[in-house]
C-alpha cells in the first residue's frame, strides 16, 4: 500500500480508492498510487515525505483492496458508492475484478448497490448491475450520507424509489427487464403504486398493476410513530 495512506482522512481515502480504480479500469500505465497519496496529502498545512514505493506497489494496493472487500470495510463501500452515483462503470468493473460482490449490502447504510444505481437515476450503471445478475427486489434502508442510522422500518425496493422518484423509464426497465416484482408491500405498508401516487406519478400510477396491500402494515406503523412521541 501506498506510504503515507495513514495520513489520510476518510473521505481522502475514498478518493485514493475511486482515482485508483478508474485508472486502473482505463488502463492507464501511468498510474501511480504513492503519487495519488502525495497529490491528496499535498492538500495538508503539514507534508510529510513520502517514499516512492516499489514497483509492485500497485499489485500490492490491489491486494489491499482485496483484504479491505474480505472484511466487508465500510470506507471501501463509502468509494463503491461514490463510483456508482457517478456512474463510472469501468471503475466498478475493476472493484468486481477484485472481489466485490454487487449483491451484498454496505454494511452499515444496509442499502445495496442496485439501489443506489436507481436512487442516482444512473440508467446506465443499473442496467450494468443487472447483467451481473443482481436481485432486484432487495429492501435497502433508507437514508443518505456516510454515517446514518438505517431506517429499516421504511426500506424500499429499487422499483419503489424508482417510482417515488418518478422515473417512468426506470420502473420499465425494472419490471419488464428484470422482472422487479411490483406488488411487494414495504415493512410500513407502502407499495410502488402508492409511493407513486403520493408523489402525483400519474403515469407511473398507471403503469403499474393495483396493489392494495399493506393496510394492516401501514395501521402498525402509524400507531409505532404515534408511540414515539
């Protein structure tokens, strides 16, 4: 691993992993991983000399890559992340390479990657994911940022964001595609349809089928709300 790389901020870190990872997915020859370091440290009231490491250094940051998506570490997920909303699918392909697995959540924000490709309306990157055989009807937490408290009691599907959010073409591509199931009734009680319909997607109303599940789920979760306050 790059020298210095513990001087690195969190988010530095995460920058280091995506800079590295798109070029390597470009296959970029010139790519550097202790001048990365030194270019991000460069940005510091106080530098500390970094040694220019061997020539395997770049082996070796993948190999530390790999140890990192072994221990399922959050900061790397943090970088998947960044790479998916971005839609820079060469640089995923390379996390992929290395052992990343697209159907396992960020062990945190418990939301999965597939989710995070519909939320950043990335059209592209989803229908990627999908080619890599990812499930469709995973619940991911709700939530944004690095550091929340995953909000399981309103998790969604990719079709229900997708709705919500009123992306027509996604939801078509989810259903029709990937064969997303639209009458999944989320752990509050809301479906596709009426996330849709609170929004006022009309179309997206009525694209997908009537769903008039969830009553009982969304009584529950009402009179949980209630019960905190």
């Amino acid at each position: 691993m790059a020298t210095g790389i513990n001087r690195l901020t969190q988010e530095e870190e995460e920058e280091l992993h995506l800079r590295i990872a798109t070029a390597r997915s470009l296959n970029d020859p010139n790519i550097n991983p202790e001048q990365i370091v030194r270019d991000i440290l460069s940005r510091h009231d106080e530098i500390v000399p970094i040694y220019p490491g061997p020539q395997g250094s770049r082996d070796e940051n993948d190999e530390s890559i790999r140890q990192q998506i072994a221990k399922n570490d959050g900061r790397l997920w943090n970088s998947v992340f960044s790479i998916i909303q971005r839609g820079q699918i060469d640089a995923l392909d390379h996390f992929i390479e290395l052992g990343l697995d697209v159907n396992t959540p960020h062990p945190l924000r418990k939301q999965y990657p597939i989710f995070i490709a519909v939320q950043a309306s990335q059209t592209n990157m989803m229908r990627h994911l999908i080619n890599h055989k990812v499930d469709v009807n995973v619940f991911s937490a709700q939530g944004d940022g690095f550091f929340i408290y995953p909000d399981m009691e309103q998790s969604r599907t990719p079709l229900m964001i997708a709705a919500e959010q009123g992306n027509l073409n996604i939801c078509k591509i989810l259903c029709e595609t990937a064969f997303a199931d639209p009458m999944l009734v989320a752990p509050d009680g809301l479906t596709a349809q009426r996330l849709a319909a609170r929004k006022g997607h009309k179309e997206i109303v009525d694209y997908l089928p009537a769903n008039r599940q969830g009553a009982l789920k969304r009584l529950q979760c009402i009179y949980s709300l209630a019960a905190r306050y």
